[in-house]
C-alpha cells in the first residue's frame, strides 16, 4: 500500500503544504500576539517608577515635564467601574428577562437582534451620541458623560455575556424550582442569579476590560485633564487617552508618561482578562452542575 | 482461500477505557461477515479498526495487528488513504458530499485518479446502477446531493463508496436510520454485491444477520465470543452467552 | 406562571398577605426589565435620529453627491468634500482584510481540525488576549514597530523593485501610510474571524470527515471538499462582521496612518480614514459653522454601513450555524 501514482504524491505534497501554511499562520497569530505585549514592555517599564503611579502631571497641559499619570488611572477605573456598575444594573435584568421570563418570544428575539447590532457599532459613534444627548441636556464634558458613553458601550457585552451564563443553567433547575411554587422573580433572582455569580462575575469584568481600555467613547464626553477626579460634573482623565494625547509631544518625558499609561492599561486590561477567566474556572466547582 | 482480512491480538483503548481485548478473527473473501452484539460491545471499534478510520478519533491507542491481503495496515510505513481505499465505510446515518449527485459519485475516482474525462460519465452510471439509485436520478444528475430522500442518500453514500473500488465494504449499522423499504433496498444491493466485494456488517437486529449472513462474530463487553459460518451458530451456538443472545434473552 | 400554594387555616391570612406582596414582586419585575429590554432597539433608534437630526443642516446646503464626491477638504471656506476619508476608510479597510483573512482562516482550520487539545487551549487565551488589547496599545505597537520598519525598509524595498506601479510607488515615504493602518487594523480583526470560523467549523458533524476519509482523502481533501462548503456561509458571515469592525475602528488607525486630507494613490501614502477625521476634529467642531454637522454626518455614515453590515452577518450566522450542524 505504498502507492506512487502522480495523484497520490500530488495529493500527499498538497496536504503537507497546507499544513505548514496553516502552522505558520497560527505561529504568526500568535507571534503577533507576543510582539504587541514586548513593545509594551519594552517601552513602558523603564517609564514606571513610585512617582509616576502616584502623582498627577505637573507644569501645565502637555508642556509638564514632571509627575505622573495617577490621575489618568484613577479617571480610568472610576469611569470604567461607574460604567460597568451601571451596565450590570441594566443588562442583569434584561437578561433575566429574555432567559426566564420570556424566552421565546418573538420580542425576545429581536431584542437580541438589537444587542448583536449594538455590539458591533464603534466606539466613536457611542462618543459621537454621548455627546450629542450631552449638548441637549447642557453637561460638558465630564465624569458623568464619560460614564455615560462607556455605560452605552459596555450595554450589548455585558448583557450578551449575562445571556449566555444564565443559557448554560440547566433547565431542570429552573423547572423544578417553578415546580415548587415560586414566581418568576424568586427564580431569577434567588436560583438563577446565585448559580450563574461566577458567570456574571466573569461577564461583569469582561465588559469592565473592554470599557477601561476604550478612548474614542470618551474622547468626546470624557474630556482630560491633569488633575485628579473631584466632581462628577467636571472633565477627567483616562489612560487611553493619557496615551493618545502624551504619545504625540516632542518632550520625551511627556511622551514617558504615555509608555507608562499604556503598559499600566495593558496590565490591567490583560489581568481582568485572565483573571476573569481563573475566576470563572474556580467558582464553577462548587456550582450545582 | 485465503481470508480477505485478517485481525491479530488486536487492543484498543479510548485513553484509560479498553474497548477491545485481544480480538482474534479471520474475515472470509466476498462473503458477508456479520459482527453481531449488544449495544457498547465494540462492534463499531472493531468495524472501524479495519479500516484505520479509529485514527480520527483523538485519545485512541491501537495495538495488535489488521491484515489486509496479508499486509498490516498498522505498520509504521503505510499510508491511510490508500487503506481507507481498499476498505470503504457505509455509516448509519448518509452524509452526502456538499455537492452534486454526480460529483458525490465522481468524488472517489477525481481525487484517486483512477477515472477521468469522459470515462467518469460511464463511471458515475455504473455505480449508480450497483447501488440501484440510478433510474431515479438519471434526469438530475447535477441536482445537489441533498434533496434526495435519506433512502436515497444512504444508495449515494454507496454508489460512492463502490466508485473508490476498494475490495471490503465496511458497513456500520448502514440501514438503521432508514424507513423499512429502503432498508430493505439497501440489504438486497448487499447481497447483489456479494460475490464481488468483501462486506462485513455491523448489527444489532438478529434478523438482518439472519437475512444476510454468511459468516458471523458475535461480541460482548469488548471480547469475541464466537465466530464461524453463520448458519451453523445459527443452529447450534457453541457458547452460551451466544445461545442467550440469539435467542432473544439480551 | 402562577404559583399555587397551600395554605393551613391558622396561618392563610400570613401566607396571603405574604403570597400578595411575591405576587406584586413578580408583576412589578416583569415591567421593570421589560422596560429595560426595550433599551437596545430605543438606543439604536436614537443614535440615528440624533445624528441624522444633528447632521441635517449640511445636508440642507449641499447635495449628497457634492458631498461623497468632493475632493477638497476646507471647513473654513465651507467646502466639506469627504470623497478623501471615504476612499482611505475604504483602501485601509480593504487592505486590512486581504492581509487578515487568509491566515484567519487556516489559523481557525487547523484549530477545529488539526490541533492537539493541548495546542487549543493555549490558543483561547492568546486569541481572548488578542481582542481584549486596547486600540491605543495597538497604536502604540503601530508607532513604535509597524510604522519604522514600513517607512525605513519595507517601502525603500519595494519602491526600488516595483516602484512602477503606482499603487506600490513610495514618493518619501514617512511610514505613516495606508499599509501601516492595514497591518495593524489586520491583526486587530484576527481574532474575531478565527473565533467564529471556529465555532462555525466545529459545529459540521464529524460523521461529514468521517465519510469523506472513508473514501482515501487526505484531511485536508476532506476540509476542502466537504467541511469548508458546509461552514461557507458562517465562515463568510465572520469576514463581514470583521470588516465591519475594521471599518469602524479609530484609534489605532488614526495613530499610524498619516491624517493627510488627501485621496491616497499608493499604499505607502498617508491616508484619512472618516473615524480619524472626526476623532482629530471635535474639538474644533463647535467654532466652525457646519463642521459639528459635517462630522454628525460622517459618524451616522459609519453607524449605517456598520449597522447594515452587522445586520447581514447576524441573520447569516443564525443561519448558519445551523445549517452546518445539519
């Protein structure tokens, strides 16, 4: 069975070759992967130190040349936790909604349907309408707009990730406890919501990772500013945009405090990423199954 | 003569499970050979195994011997696609090429090059009229594969296992899945094919090894329990977990 | 659903004020998330009346035509001709594509078909650490990496050996090009497309690969003739919901791609995607009279084509997944 007819050794080169290709690509996938991450690193840890994780610019808009970016990162995770807060509120329920109180209907349907569109709608444009409800209200750019936007942007991950936690539950559990005489709302909140918590957890940060790394949404509505986060009224900084408007100087030490934001923002954004996911992992064994 | 496939100390494994144990058995030349047994005794891994189709699956381990015309298709050096054409699979449920009914036939001989230009016209009829579908779609050859009934299908799925020209038909349980009529269709293209094929058929309904069988294995739990001429165990079953068998007790 | 319950003589009036107060609980709740699932379909409906309605009055004193085909940029002067942005968004967003798509794809082929369990669960980090990357690191990465060696080596190269082709051509190439966008929009979209192509793949039955390689096929015969048409549509749905991404993606674009208002010819030109014009210019939106709307106008733009894209590939993939499992 050791064939040596043209159709077999064509057949047989074709398959190696595609192999290599498909192996190299997923190297390149993943080399690409690597390269992103050692820029990063490259370029930001030499640029952190004490000072610059706790202090705020100093010296005045892009010209300073001291301080650091403590204000961007506490901008950051306020605007992101507010958002993520706020979006849990929301989207929870909504998908409480569509998995147990409603689940087939044809509402229910085109209510995903939107979530799906929504997912995909870019950031600059949550920024473009943030802005545009700010204008009609009379806000200026600011904490509350920022949170605003993110919250708008974080809406569709959060409660897509909320919806394929509770579909996972099995169904025999939300069956049996409707066959003890519960309503609707006991079962979703009291069964539902405490099998799913690693997953809505998960979920939760997931949306939190996507929001705290976002600047187009809060380039608007969000404004910048060096100092630290006072009032929910008055403009903030973020790191995404620490990094966008620092990177441009001809100052090194300006441009210093932008590798810093971005290694902190990939540091974060990377640990909610793998950590959401050990977390998951841990939680999930002590979950009825 | 000589039997057409011969298994030797053959073990598989599915990681820690054993699912075969030291199968030892020769399958006749074109004759159909029957593997009979309960459900989860191993009649598909044995069935599988003779034609290294076991490789798909991941985890498995196989060790012992397959013979084909004296050749071990387990040997470090040979290559699957030319066993997997010796010895072809007809499956429970017929998985139709996503294509024509005639590329479905014609896929065989294209990818093999065993047939090309206007030969694979005559080719394509030709299997077609061994599987007895070809009167019900010689007008719409071109026709996707999918719109034909799953009786039909499954007659496609062996039109195109005939068109490789392999020298075994492997059936796994080939007309479970069918309504009684085209599983009757399918049982008499067996037996049509008899003299010229090597068919060994998995069941697990008495009567169709009845029907068909002209050699027989019966298994249990992963052992082979008896083998021999169909018939005879038939009659006078050796073992008594066989006797139970037969006789409807399990 | 209405509960039934139980109740002993002693204690029915407890159980009834308790059974009334569940009952307004499961009323009052219903309502509430009812409302709130009435978000999603409200918000996007109010992101196109917005914009439209913010968008209308440079629609008021030009034609539309005016306005996709005029090639001068001047706000100043009220000359609002996008035909520029939208020929870059188009040359970045397209090359993007052609540079992602095919190693995409065969990454998410030998991740459903060849790759060892092992060698799949290292790849769902690198892929979910992929697209949890923020736009501006990826920018960062462009200017620091993508942007020196386009500008220093690779067009140098290229224009020596092919310079006569004007869409290769590279007249001082400062590296801030359309490529530079391209390769880092490429590997921005990555990951979605190997993700869903891989849901899509995984989920065409294995009895299909079983048939095709009972026949003597090599695997990948089988994949090519018999998984990948069944995975077609959803694989195709991926591709357009990646483009759709790209096409709406702006800080890492805008950070490597030049921001010059021109129409490029080549794609070591420098080009102006629209999400790069109106990130650059908001801030000076409000002081020039109709600038606000022209950019309105761009952002409701983007939001159709993305909506419409994202539309398309929804219903496929619904569709698709499945139609492959069937």
């Amino acid at each position: 069975m050791t064939d040596r007819r043209p159709a077999w050794k064509r057949r047989h080169f074709e398959e190696r070759f595609f192999k290599t290709l498909m192996r190299v690509s997923f190297l390149a996938v993943a080399g690409s992967l690597g390269a992103i991450l050692l820029t990063v690193i490259v370029k930001g840890l030499p640029a952190l130190s004490l000072a610059m994780l706790t202090q705020t610019p100093k010296g005045g808009y892009y010209l300073g040349k001291e301080g650091g970016i403590l204000n961007a990162i506490l901008g950051s995770l306020l605007l992101a936790g507010c958002a993520t807060v706020l979006a849990l509120l929301i989207g929870l329920p909504m998908a409480l909604y569509l998995e147990i109180y409603a689940p087939r209907s044809r509402w229910a349907g085109s209510v995903r349907l939107a979530l799906d569109v929504m997912w995909g709608i870019p950031s600059i444009v949550y920024g473009a309408f943030g802005f545009t409800l700010m204008l009609l209200v009379g806000l200026r750019a600011s904490l509350l707009g920022g949170i605003l936007a993110l919250t708008l942007l974080e809406l569709p991950i959060m409660t897509r990730a909320m919806d394929e936690v509770i579909k996972m539950i099995p169904k025999d559990l939300e069956e049996s406890a409707f066959a003890l005489g519960t309503t609707r709302y006991e079962v979703a909140v009291k069964v539902i919501v405490r099998q799913a918590l690693p997953g809505i957890i998960t979920g939760a940060l997931l949306a939190f990772g996507r929001g705290i790394g976002d600047a187009a949404a809060v380039l608007f509505t969000a404004g910048y500013t060096d100092r630290l986060p006072t009032s929910l009224f008055r403009p903030v900084a973020s790191l995404p945009l620490a990094v966008f408007f620092q990177l441009g100087t001809p100052y090194p030490e300006v441009r210093q405090r932008a590798y810093a934001a971005a290694l902190i923002l990939t540091i974060i954004v990377l640990g909610v990423s793998l950590g959401s996911r050990l977390l998951a992992a841990r939680l999930s064994r002590n979950v009825v199954k | 003569m000589d039997p057409q496939i011969s298994v030797r100390d053959l073990n598989v494994f599915y990681g820690k499970h054993q699912a075969l144990r030291d199968i030892n058995v020769e399958i006749p030349q074109k004759q159909i050979t029957v593997i009979l047994g309960p459900s989860g005794c191993g009649k598909t891994t044995l069935l599988k195994s003779l034609n290294r189709l076991l490789d798909v699956t991941e985890g498995v381990r196989v060790t012992g011997q397959v013979l084909i015309d004296g050749e071990n298709i387990y040997a470090p050096a040979v290559d699957v696609t030319e066993v997997r054409k010796k010895a072809g699979l007809l499956a429970q449920r017929p998985y139709p090429l996503p294509m024509s009914i005639y590329d479905n036939v014609a896929f065989g001989p294209r990818i093999h090059g065993t047939v090309r230009g206007r030969d694979l016209d005559v080719a394509v009829r030709h299997y077609l009229e061994l599987a007895g579908l070809w009167d019900e779609v010689k007008d719409r050859l071109h026709a996707p594969a999918t719109r034909l009934s799953i009786g039909q299908q499954q007659r496609l799925c062996l039109a195109r296992g005939l068109a490789v020209e392999p020298e075994v038909i492997l059936g796994d349980e080939p007309t479970s899945a069918l309504d009684p009529v085209s599983a009757q269709h399918i049982e008499r293209r067996l037996l049509d094919l008899r003299g010229q094929y090597t068919i060994v058929l998995v069941t697990h309904i008495l009567r169709q090894a009845k029907r068909l069988a002209d050699h027989m294995l019966f298994m249990y739990m992963g052992d082979l329990i008896e083998s021999g001429p169909a018939r005879e165990m038939f009659a006078n079953p050796r073992e008594d977990r066989t006797r139970a068998y037969l006789s409807g007790e399990f | 659903m209405r509960p039934v319950t139980t109740a002993s003589p002693a204690s029915r009036t407890g159980r009834e004020s308790d059974l009334a107060r569940r009952r307004l609980q499961d009323r009052v709740s219903t309502w509430l998330f009812l409302a709130l699932t009435a978000l999603p379909l409200t918000i996007t409906a109010a992101m196109l009346l917005a914009l439209m309605a913010r968008s209308q009055p440079i629609l008021a004193g030009h034609t539309i035509r005016e306005l996709l085909t005029g090639q001068t940029w001047q706000p100043m002067q009220g000359q609002f001709g996008f035909y520029p942005f939208i020929v870059g968004t188009l040359w970045v967003t397209a090359l993007a594509m052609l540079i992602a798509v095919p190693p995409s794809l065969f990454t998410a082929v030998y991740l459903a078909e060849y790759a060892r369990p092992t060698t799949r669960t290292l790849a769902k980090p690198v892929l979910d650490l992929l697209a949890a990357i923020p736009s501006v690191v990826y920018g960062i990465w462009g200017v620091v990496a993508i942007v020196p060696w386009v500008g220093a080596s690779l067009a140098p190269t290229l224009n020596r050996w092919f310079g006569f082709i004007p869409f290769v051509a590279a007249n001082n190439p400062t590296g801030f090009s359309v490529l530079s966008g391209s390769l880092v929009l490429a590997v921005m979209v990555t990951p979605v497309i190997i993700a869903i192509s891989y849901e899509v793949l995984r989920a065409v039955p294995d009895g299909l690969r079983e048939a095709a390689l009972a026949m003597g096929t090599t695997r990948w015969q089988a994949i090519m003739h018999a998984v990948l048409p069944k995975a077609l549509p959803g694989v195709a749905a991926a591709v357009v919901l990646g483009f759709s991404r790209a096409f709406g993606e702006t800080m890492a674009v805008l950070m490597v791609v030049g921001n010059v208002a021109k129409t490029p010819s080549s794609i070591f030109d420098p080009a102006y995607p629209l999400t790069a014009l109106i990130a650059n210019n908001y801030g000076e939106m409000m002081s020039i009279p109709l600038y606000d709307a022209a950019l309105m106008g761009a952002a409701l733009t983007l939001l159709l084509v993305v909506l419409a894209f994202n539309i398309i590939s929804a219903v496929i993939l619904r569709g698709a997944v499945r139609r492959a499992a069937a």
